[in-house]
C-alpha cells in the first residue's frame, strides 16, 4: 500500500475531517471497487481521478452523520461508473459494427489464482460490484446498501448468489 | 475452492491506488475549492429546513392566534350594551306601515352597568302604532327585580298602571319562593302602549322584550267594502221582491239570495267589530322576576374567555385554511411523488441493466 502525504487540506473545518483526509483515507477503496467495477486499469484510475473531482466539489454537502466519508465517496464512485457504463454501452452500439474490442485486461487485480481471476470476469459488473464491496473491502451490509441504493435484505441475496456463481466458476477452471 | 478460500484470497489481494492516480488526487485535494454555480442546497439540509418549518409554522400560528385574541378581547363583540345599541338602531320608526312589524331585543342591562335606564332606552327603542290605523299591537316585557319584596310591588305597580290607563287585567300568575316570578297579562288601550311600556319598563331591569304590530286596518277596508256590496245587494233585491208579478220560482230564488247575503252581512259586521275591538287594545305580557331567577341570562365573559374564544376561532380559520391548501395542493404534490417514483424505478432498471451486461 502506497502512503500519501497531501501538502494541505482544501477545506479545513476545525476538528472535522478535511477532504484531503478523507480522500488519502479511502483513495485505495475508491480504486478497487472502481477496478472490479471496470476490470480495466487505466479506466478504474481515470474514474478515480474523476470520482475525487466530483467529491472536492460536492464536499461542503458531505454531511458525517449521515454516513462516513469512505461510503459517500464509494457513491460518488458508483455514479461516475454508471455514467461510463452508459457512454460506454453508446460506444459499443455505435461501434458494433467495426468490433472494437472490450477494454477488459485478462488480469485487473494482482495477486489472484489464475482460476479466481477467470471467474470474475465471468461475473456481471452488478455481481463484482457487492464482491467488491462487502468481501474485497469489507463494508457492512449498511453501507453496502446504500452505496447501491438497495436494502441490506437485498445486498444480501446478491452477494450470496454471487460467491456461490464464482464458486463455481472456480470449480469448473479447476476441473479443466 | 470454497467461498470461505475465496473471500480470503479476494482479501489478500486487495487493489491498491498506483502512485500516478495518488498524485492526481493528491493534487485534486489540494487544489482551491472551485465556487458553487449551483445554488441549490443541498437535500439533507433542505428536509432539516422542513422539519424545522412545520414546528415553526405551528408555533407562529398558535402566536398569532394568541395575540389577535388578547388584542380583540379588549372590544367584545357581542355584549349587553351592544345589544341595546342594535334594539334602538334595529327599532323601525314610529309609523308603521307594513302589515307587521316585531321589534325583540335580549337586554342585560344589569351586567352593563345601565341598571334602571333601561326604562329609557324603552321610549326610544318600543315602535308605537299608527295613529288612525286599525293594529293589533303585543308586547312582551321580561323584567327583574330585586327580591320578592320588589317583585310584589312591581306587580301592583303593573296592575295600577294598566288600570290607569284605562286598560284592565287579564290575568296574573304570582309566585314567590327562592326565586319569585310573575306573570301578568294587561290590556291597554292601544294608543297608550308606549306609555304604557315606558312605565312597566321601569318597574325594573328589562332582561327580555319584544313589540309586535300587525296591520289590521287592510282587513277591515276590504271587510267594509264587502259589507257595503253587500248592503246594496241586500236592498236591489228587496226592491226586485215588491214586484207582485213575480212567479212563486223567482221569488224563492231572490230570498234565498237575500238571506245568504244577510248571513254574510251579519257575519263581517261581527267579524270587523271584533277586529276593530282587538286594534282598540293592545295586549301586554309582562313577566316579572328576581334576580335569582334573573340569573339565566348569562353574564358578560370575562376578559380571558373572550381572547381564548377568540384564539380559538382564529386557530379554526388557520386550519380551514391548511385544510384548503392541503386539498389543493395534495393532487400536485401525489403526482409530483408519482412521477419522482416512477423516475427512481427507471434509474434503478437503467442501472442494473448497464451494470448486468458489463
């Protein structure tokens, strides 16, 4: 894990946490969960990048008890993913026809079995993103919820159908 | 490998920021806070503003109400001298000269302080009949007096009062006991019904009154007119019966005729003298009582239970009044929800649609 320094605060609110703070706390979070959204490096640090310039802008509405910073950023990150999603989905019915080929790197997290990584690229980004969330960076069923605008019910099921699709997929790679 | 192996190595591996992107949010976070274009507030706030509005709005409201009832209790709105006031304006002028007239009032001068003048209020405020005009005139008189012994001579008073002027009883009811009351039923004659009025007011506190002229003398024109017909009729049949040649049929015939109109005659004679004798004398209730008997009368509210009615009565319209924007404005604002919901779901659809096919 890479240390960082910011050279100051842009928003210095007495004893409250202060954006540079918030986005050196949770700068790592906001980059895996957008990496296992997009499978893709370079488009995950772009929606970070992005994701931390929505959030100096929106951070005088950030309102510490209705939820910690690290969950108001990962909504921020979900948003600005959506919008790709969205400019994406256009790009590829425009470009069907030329068969650009999915921006999808066969390994987008270091350090996982060959056979992992297979599987979770077999998995929606909807699937990835409660992996994300709830095992990857350990969020409770809370704030997973409403970083996905569902009920903890619901985050639930989608997480246990997800592990038990990626269980499989495993077993299947295993077997070949 | 089990989910429990995977959740570990998922763990293990987590991702971390490369320094590139560190940098660049490095510099992001210290960069100057760009202004705000918007404006808009945001929404948690704006929901805080509500929840603290609608208190607010209550408090302002239940306030107001409270000041205009302390400010208006100072000038009640319905009290015993205002009501004296509206029996003098509220009197018609002494020429009567619709079929009816009924002048009521509710007096406590008593809790107004006016005491016995309300005797005078009386001459102003009692409508006289018409002089040369047939009226049936009524008058109904409630006073109170101070005990029994006052109720005794108030009674006679009456009693003396009809009889000079030149009117007689017709009945008296007298009780005493905790609470004395008297009833007395006077006949006076009609031209002397004020007077009359005037006098017995001051007997004592007029608590009750009420003056009722009823037109007779249309009644006994259109009766004199028939009696006259029919007196002519009466006397061009007589002459028609002292022909000789009539036949024994035709002569039946006209005294049939002649003893109809005769019956007729002689009952609008009686009729228009029992008219002409009820418009002679006017008839007076007088119903006298003690002051504890007096006591239904309710006395003027105090200065505290005029501002609470008052308070109330202005908090009522308030409600009226949300009630009616609540109406109005609950179509918009369910509609508004709809389609907020309706927007939401569809959000949502879009989002798991993008996020299931990548």
């Amino acid at each position: 894990m890479h240390a960082m320094t910011m050279a100051r605060p842009a928003t210095t609110t007495g004893d409250r946490l202060t954006f540079a703070q918030a986005a050196e706390s949770h700068l790592d979070d906001v980059y895996g969960y957008l990496l296992y959204l997009v499978r893709n490096h370079e488009t995950a640090e772009d929606l970070a990048g992005a994701t931390f310039e929505k959030a100096l802008r929106l951070w005088p509405r950030f309102d510490s008890r209705r939820g910690g910073a690290r969950t108001w950023l990962l909504g921020i990150a979900r948003t600005t993913a959506l919008d790709w999603f969205r400019a994406e989905s256009r790009r590829r019915r425009r470009e069907e026809a030329a068969a650009v080929p999915e921006r999808v790197e066969e390994s987008f997290v270091e350090g996982l079995s060959p056979a992992l990584e297979q599987a979770l690229l077999t998995l929606t980004a909807g699937e990835r993103e409660v992996i994300a969330l709830r095992v990857v960076l350990e969020l409770d069923g809370e704030a997973t919820a409403r970083v996905l605008g569902l009920s903890p019910t619901a985050v639930s099921t989608r997480l246990s159908r997800a592990l038990k699709r990626l269980e499989e997929k495993v077993s299947e790679h295993d077997l070949c | 490998m089990t989910s429990a192996d995977i959740v570990r190595e998922l763990q293990a591996a987590r991702p971390a920021a490369p320094h590139a992107l560190r940098a660049r949010v490095e510099a992001i976070a210290t960069a100057p806070p760009a202004p705000s274009t918007s404006g808009r507030r945001p929404p948690f706030l704006a929901r805080r503003r509500l929840l603290l509005a609608l208190p607010a709005a209550a408090a302002v409201a239940l306030a107001s109400a409270g000041a205009i009832g302390i400010v208006q209790s100072d000038a009640p709105r319905s009290t015993a001298v205002a009501e004296g006031d509206s029996l003098r304006s509220s009197a018609p002028p002494a020429t009567v000269t619709g079929p009816t007239a009924s002048v009521g009032a509710e007096a406590a001068q008593k809790a107004a302080g006016a005491g016995a003048a309300g005797g005078t209020a009386t001459d102003a405020a009692t409508p006289g009949p018409t002089t040369g005009r047939a009226q049936r005139v009524t008058a109904n008189l409630t006073l109170q007096v101070a005990d029994t012994d006052a109720l005794s001579q108030a009674t006679q008073s009456a009693l003396d009062t009809a009889r000079s002027l030149g009117g007689y009883v017709v009945s008296v009811s007298y009780a005493t006991g905790e609470e004395g009351t008297a009833s007395l039923t006077l006949r006076v004659p009609t031209e002397r019904v004020q007077d009359a009025i005037t006098r017995l007011s001051g007997l004592g506190t007029i608590l009750a009154q009420q003056v009722q002229i009823d037109d007779l003398q249309e009644s006994i024109d259109a009766m004199s007119r028939r009696i006259a017909t029919l007196r002519e009729r009466i006397a061009r049949i007589s002459a028609q019966l002292t022909d000789t040649s009539l036949d024994a049929e035709t002569r039946a015939t006209l005294e049939a005729r002649r003893r109809a109109a005769r019956d007729e005659l002689a009952a609008l004679t009686t009729n228009r003298a029992a008219q002409k004798a009820e418009a002679r004398l006017a008839t007076i209730q007088l119903q006298l009582v003690t002051e504890q008997a007096g006591s239904v009368v309710p006395g003027s509210p105090s200065r505290i239970d005029r501002a609470i009615d008052r308070a109330v009565e202005v908090l009522a319209w308030e409600g009226i009044a949300v009630l009616f924007g609540l109406v109005v404005l609950g179509p918009f604002v369910l509609l508004g929800a709809g389609v907020w919901g309706v927007q939401r779901l569809a959000r949502r659809r879009e989002h798991e649609r993008l996020l299931g096919a990548s």
